[in-house]
C-alpha cells in the first residue's frame, strides 16, 4: 500500500490549519511533494478510473483517548494494528475473554475490514468539525435507538442495508467489514461508481447542469458533476426519507442514523498519486445534525482486486428469521 509523504512536520503544520481545510492541504502537500503528473483520459480529463479500495481500522469518529489529537503518531499507528491482530487472533482460536458475550458470526477468513490504519495517519474519518464527531442532534439518535430496540417488530426497523436495497450516499463509501472496493469508469459525459458492496451503480452525468424536479425523490439522490481542476465534485440532493447516513458497524454511532429529504451531500475526488486518491464528502441535513460535518479518507488502486456480485438476497432469511423470533415471543409472553 502506497504511503502518503505525511511525516512529523507535516503533521505540525496541519495541526496548525482548521480541520475545514484537512483534505484540501493533505492534496497540496502531496502533489508539491511527488514528482507525479496525474494521466488524462481520451477527452482531457483527469483520470480517476481504476479498482479503488478503502478497509482500514481507522474509526469513523475519533475516540474519546485521542481527543485532540488529529494525527496518530509511528509507535500509536503500530500499536493499533498489533492490537487489533491480537484481537482477532483471539477471536479466531474462539478464545472466549468474558461468558455471556456475542456469539459472533464470521470467522476471519470472510472478512476483509483492513488491518493498517488509513495511509494519513488520520485518528478519524471524520475531520470536520475538529474534535472528528458527527454533530448528531438527540432526536435523531433516539429514532437510531428505537429502530435497533424494535427489530422484531417490523422490518422498517431494519437498517436499508440489511434489506438488500442500498446503503445510500455516502453510506456506500464507507468501509464496511468486506467488499470494500470501488470501481470507477469515466466517459466524455459521465463518471460510473460501481460498488462491490450491494452491486450499487451510480452514473453521474457530467453535462448536466440542473438537478431533476425536487418533487423527484431517490434512495441514492440526484447527483450533479463537474471538474474544479484536478478534483471531480459531486453535488448530491433530492433523497427520499427511508435511507440512512450509515449502515454497518464501521460506522459507529452513524450507523441506523436516518437522513431527511433535505439531506446534500458534496464529495470531491481528487488524484493525488499513481496509487491513491482523495475522497471526501461535506455532509448538511439540518433536521439531523446541528452543523455540516466532512468525512475524508485515501482511497487506494488495487488492480490486482476482483470485484464479484455481491448477491444480497441469494439464501438470506436474517430478517424473515429476526421477525419470526419477534412473534416467537409474543405468543409466549401471552401464553
């Protein structure tokens, strides 16, 4: 895996910036800092296509231990990654720390959620605002609460993902336990996104200039792209209310968040080596969170990945089994 040119001074000189700007000086340094010139493709734009991938152990929010601390140093970066070898060593020798705990579910060898932090040396995804949380209001942590306390009770509950339909924007850029890669196709006039995760296709056209009809509304909204130099952004708006900001476990507390009909989402693609590339999205939903937030993470070229159907549906009975165990104990607690 390629490693950015983020050394100690460059983390002292990023700490002295607002977070607000943490991807933007992140790609300037290392463009002033390679002698790398990114290719174009056939019609002049710069070339993002390939198979990109994102598993890493960086948490989505920072933890409360690194509170202000935006950088990991050397030594914390390999004690997270021998930590979390150690961990699931353990927890492949089925070595059982405390009785009573989670069964688990898959062994180790079906997962692929990373095992090094993000190339940065980020202690978060989230890098805006600068403590690395999402700003999440009460009211929509407490609709996050009542679905996962009620999944017995209707399939509603249950997060999009589960269901098989989508995990959303930016939902489905977020690493997950497994699948997580991405390949990107460009054409004169579109950029194509194809996910491994849930086989989702976005096809962002490129000369559109208008949204549709915000009377239109779409479990993936309705993006809109264009170049700003080097950087492909990606203005997302018109969602449905049905989906959520994350998904899987990785996402911490986002996960099972729901999003609005107001939710935008801006994300900027930009290549900064041979090898990696910049993603970010600035996240608004008013109704869901006191103030905008920024996800950012290198993505990273992987040609020799292999992306298969991931086909949801194909043998799967959690949800049919979790509401049959709902109506399981109805009746016994009537009986």
């Amino acid at each position: 895996m390629l490693q950015l040119p983020i050394n100690k001074q460059l983390v002292l000189f990023l700490s002295s910036v607002s977070l607000l700007s943490f991807a933007l000086t992140q790609v300037a340094f290392a463009q002033a800092s390679q002698d790398w010139i990114n290719a174009r493709t056939a019609d002049g734009q710069p070339d993002l296509q390939g198979v990109w991938t994102n598993d890493t152990i960086t948490p989505i929010e920072r933890p409360e231990s690194l509170q202000g601390k935006q950088f990991l140093s050397d030594d914390e970066i390999a004690a997270m990654e021998t930590g979390i070898a150690q961990r699931r060593a353990l927890a492949e020798a089925n070595i059982q720390v405390e009785s009573g705990g989670n069964i688990g579910g898959y062994n180790q060898f079906w997962l692929d959620s990373g095992d090094t932090v993000l190339s940065t040396g980020q202690t978060s995804m989230i890098v805006d605002p600068p403590n690395g949380r999402a700003p999440i209001r009460p009211a929509a942590e407490a609709a996050r609460d009542y679905g996962f306390a009620h999944v017995e009770d209707h399939w509603v509950n249950h997060t999009v993902w589960d269901r098989c339909i989508t995990r959303g924007i930016p939902g489905s850029m977020l690493p997950a336990g497994y699948n997580n890669a991405y390949r990107i196709i460009q054409t004169p006039d579109t950029v194509t996104i194809i996910f491994e995760m849930i086989h989702d296709v976005r096809i962002i056209p490129l000369r559109k200039s208008e949204h549709l009809d915000s009377r239109i509304k779409l479990w993936m909204g309705d993006s809109v792209a264009h170049w700003e130099g080097e950087t492909l952004v990606i203005e997302t708006i018109n969602f449905n209310d049905r989906g959520m900001i994350a998904n899987s476990a990785a996402g911490g507390r986002l996960k099972g968040i729901p999003v609005t009909e107001d939710l935008h989402v801006v994300e900027r693609f930009t290549r900064v080596s041979e090898d990696t590339i910049i993603w970010e999205a600035r996240i608004t939903d008013p109704e869901i969170y006191t103030q905008p937030f920024t996800i950012s993470m290198p993505l990273t070229r992987d040609d020799e990945y292999v992306m298969y159907e991931y086909a949801c549906h194909e043998g799967n009975h959690a949800i049919s089994n979790i509401l049959n165990a709902g109506r399981v104990a109805e009746q016994q607690a009537n009986r």
